[in-house]
C-alpha cells in the first residue's frame, strides 16, 4: 500500500484505511515529536506489547493499558511488585503475557535509574531529518540508528527492545518521519 485518498479528500498513508482508529492514530499522533519520560516510557511498553501483534489490538486496548500500569508513571510502574503482576495477568483490557509485563516493570526500574532522562537517551538516536518515502515500500524496518538504539537500550537492562521495535518507536514518537511523500500530514521532527 502506498497512498490513499480519503473521502475527506485527503491523501493518507496506506496503511491508515483499515479503520477510523488507525486513521486517528495516523492523522494525530504517528509520527510527531513526543517528549516527556512517561510519554516515551508508554511508547516503549506499548510497542513491546504490540510484538508480534497487530497495532490496532494495542490502539484497541490502550485505554485499559493506561488504566492498568497507572498512566505508564515511571515511579509508580517500577513500584510494582509480583501482586501486580498478577492483578495485570487476571486483565482482559490488556495483552496478558507474563514476559512482557514484568518486563515493563522491569524496564520503569531501569528507566528510573537512568543516569540522564529517558527522553535524552531515546532522542540521542534520533537520525538527521530525511526526505519522506514516495511508498510504504520504501520504509525499511529497521536502520542503524534503530539497531544502536536496541543495542544501547539492552546494554542499560531494558528489555522486549529490539531493533524493529526501536524502529518502530522511533516512527510512532517522531524521531523519523515515514509519512510517505504524497500524505497530508505535515510533521516537524525533533
């Protein structure tokens, strides 16, 4: 899929059309600059949880998800303990998978240690502004600066942070902007 035209006459990302949530998501969110380290701390659980899943179950699911880990609050997620994880395993609003919960718990204690913000080190692999693909094909999955950003991410403790989830990431908070070319979002990076 490369581009659609909406009936609002606007041009979108092809993969916005499937429903009015993802259009949402697409026109409001993906792809603009998000700061702030419980903002990106939900990003990072949110696109661990989304693993090998499709988007629109965590977009579906996300106001239970906020509901459940408490605003994804740093603070109050790495305060968790194993009666959590088992009220969050008992949750029907959210993905219950044991290894991606008690890593998000795992991941709030790592990100709370952090020696700088977690805006400051997500941010710092952000690549110099590009010019937007002409297709959806032309989007690649992962990049060196998503592959570095794992690497480092993993080298601090977190964990469920690959590559493809870095990458992934990276286009959901604005640090690349994979908007194709002809989409009428207009976004400003960094």
């Amino acid at each position: 899929m490369t581009a659609s035209v909406e009936p609002d006459g606007r041009i979108r990302c092809g993969w916005s059309e499937g429903s009015q949530l993802y259009r949402d998501y697409h026109d409001e969110e993906w792809g603009r600059p998000l700061h702030g380290d419980d903002a990106l701390f939900e990003r990072v659980c949110l696109e661990a949880f989304q693993s090998g899943l499709a988007w629109i179950t965590i977009l579906r699911k996300r106001p239970a998800f906020r509901t459940a880990f408490e605003g994804f609050s740093i603070e109050r997620v790495a305060g968790f303990g194993a009666a959590d994880v088992e009220r969050l395993l008992t949750d029907p609003g959210i993905v219950r998978n044991r290894a991606k919960i008690e890593a998000s718990i795992h991941n709030a204690r790592v990100a709370r240690d952090l020696d700088e913000s977690l805006d400051t080190l997500l941010w710092s692999f952000a690549p110099s502004p590009r010019k937007r693909p002409r297709k959806m094909s032309d989007v690649p999955a992962v990049t060196a600066e998503s592959t570095a950003l794992a690497k480092e991410l993993k080298r601090r403790g977190f964990k469920f942070v690959g590559p493809t989830t870095a990458y992934a990431l990276m286009q959901a908070t604005g640090m690349v902007d994979d908007h194709i070319a002809d989409c009428w979002v207009n976004v400003r990076t960094r």
